[in-house]
C-alpha cells in the first residue's frame, strides 16, 4: 500500500465511522492536526499510532489494508465469528 492509497483508506473508514479529522485526533491522543496531516500525505503514523487509529476505528490492522474489503465486519454490525 502506497502513502496515498493509507492516506484514502483513512479518510474513507473515518468517514464511514461519521467523526472528524480533529475529533479522532483528540480522542487518540494526538494534537487537533494529527489526522489531518496523515490524511493530507503531510505524514505517516507510527506503528504504535496506527494501532491507535485501529483500535479507535474498531477495526484490525489487515482490515485497515484489505482493500477489497469496503466496510469492515465491525462497522456493518455483523459478528466476527
């Protein structure tokens, strides 16, 4: 996955979460900017960050990449099991 493509995931399963670049950013911890600039390709995550961003997105790190996959388990209400 490209910086871009991290970038347009984000923005996508943040939005489909139904929050703001600056509420997620304050909710994990991080200054008002935070997400925003990753969003923006102005930065990247660090791991722990991004682990973060999954747990804040209720999501795990392979649903954060799977492309394929549009909405993840957790956000369509559907069991993991």
């Amino acid at each position: 996955m490209y910086e871009n493509e991290f970038a347009v995931r984000l923005a996508k399963l943040r939005l489909q979460k139904g929050v703001s670049a600056r509420d997620m950013s304050l909710s994990i911890g991080q200054n008002p900017g935070y997400i925003n600039s990753i969003e923006n390709g102005k930065s990247l995550p660090s791991m722990a960050g991004f682990f973060f961003i999954c747990e804040y997105l209720d999501i795990t790190p392979e649903e954060f990449f799977d492309g394929e996959l549009e909405q993840p388990k957790e956000m369509t209400g559907k069991a993991l099991y």
